[in-house]
C-alpha cells in the first residue's frame, strides 16, 4: 500500500482537557456545567421545582434532572415544563 502514514490530529487544550482541534465548541465539556448539575441535584425536590419556576435553571441542568428524577419535574398539557413553557399551547 502506497500513500503518506496518518497524521495524528492536531490537539488542542481547553478547560484542562485536550481536544482534536477540530471538535466544535459547542461539543466541548464546560466544568462550570457539571457544577451545576451537581448543585441542582444536592437540592430538594421542591427547590428544584421553585428553581425552574424562577427561571433559574439551564437547559442542560433541566435536562440532567429528566434524567435522574422524571417524576419530580413538573408537567404543562403532559409535557415537561421546561420544554413545554416555550410553546404556544401553554399561552393559553
């Protein structure tokens, strides 16, 4: 087989954590997120809940919370509140 050996991809740091330079950033581990997920998940279901209401809360850490505790998170018309505040069904 003819042809040029292959080339390690350039890496890149960001974040303490190296990455093919070619990785978009919006693919990237952001440390601040999982800090607060973690906090999200040392709260209370109801502090939870207040915090969604409250507008506190990412989409990412509305997300995890999907994840570990699908009953806690509030319905709107059986649609998760986070998603569903943002349509026009819930407007009305």
């Amino acid at each position: 087989m003819t042809g040029h050996p292959q080339r390690p991809a350039a890496l890149e740091q960001a974040n303490g954590v190296r990455y093919a330079a070619a990785t978009p950033k919006r693919l990237r581990i952001d440390p601040t997120a999982q800090e607060g997920i973690d906090a999200l998940m040392q709260m209370t279901a109801t502090e939870r809940q207040a915090a969604l209401r409250r507008g506190d809360l990412s989409r990412r850490q509305c997300w995890a919370w999907v994840q570990r505790h699908p009953d806690e998170v509030p319905l709107i018309n059986g649609e998760w509140f986070f998603i569903a505040a943002h349509t026009p069904e819930a407007a009305d």
